[in-house]
C-alpha cells in the first residue's frame, strides 16, 4: 500500500478514537448528570412526602383533638344527666324517709 493511504488510514484511524473517546467520556457526563438529576428528584420527591405526612399527622391531631373535645361534652351531659338522676332519686328517698319516720310515728301516737 502506497504511504499516504496508511497515512490517511492511521488519520482516519486517530479520528475515530478520537471521536470514540469524546462520545465515552460524552456519555459518562450524561450518565453523571442524570444520576446527579435523579438523586435531585428523590430528594425533592422525599421532602414533599415528609411535608404530605407532617399535613396529615397535623389533620390527624386536629380530629383527634375534636373527638376528644366531642367526647368530653358527651361525658359531661351524661355526668349532668345522672347528677340530676341522682338529685332527683335522693330527694324522693329523703322524701320516703321523712314519710315513713312520720307513720312510724303516727302509729307510735295512735
């Protein structure tokens, strides 16, 4: 073969290494940036999970608070509702009392 055809080869041959070497180190700088991109995203995609579950657990405190507040005035109706059961049946008792003291002593008199 004639030398400036190995020549033009081994030039040929340079420029394709050379355009090999670009497009690797081309797509390890791809591989990089969406590997840095990605990790950007999980970390974003992380935060805005712990940001969803602090307004749920917050939702979630703020209807247990109400329950408990329900709870507690259904509590005290109930403690009113028997607090004046009890008055009531403890007055009539008094009142039993107080009548059969008094037979006892009508019958005592009579």
């Amino acid at each position: 073969m004639p030398e400036d055809v190995l020549k033009k080869i081994e030039g040929k041959e340079k420029e394709a290494e050379k355009a090999l070497k670009q497009a690797k180190e081309q797509k390890e700088k791809i591989l990089r940036d969406a590997e840095k991109e990605a990790q950007q995203m999980i970390l974003q995609a992380e935060e805005q999970a712990q940001e969803e579950l602090k307004k749920y657990r917050e939702k979630a405190q703020l209807l247990t608070n109400q329950e408990i507040e329900k709870i507690k005035k259904e509590a005290n109706k109930e403690r009113e509702k028997l607090n004046a059961r009890f008055r009531q049946e403890s007055k009539q008792k008094a009142i039993q009392y107080i009548f059969d003291k008094a037979k006892k002593l009508w019958e005592k008199i009579s």
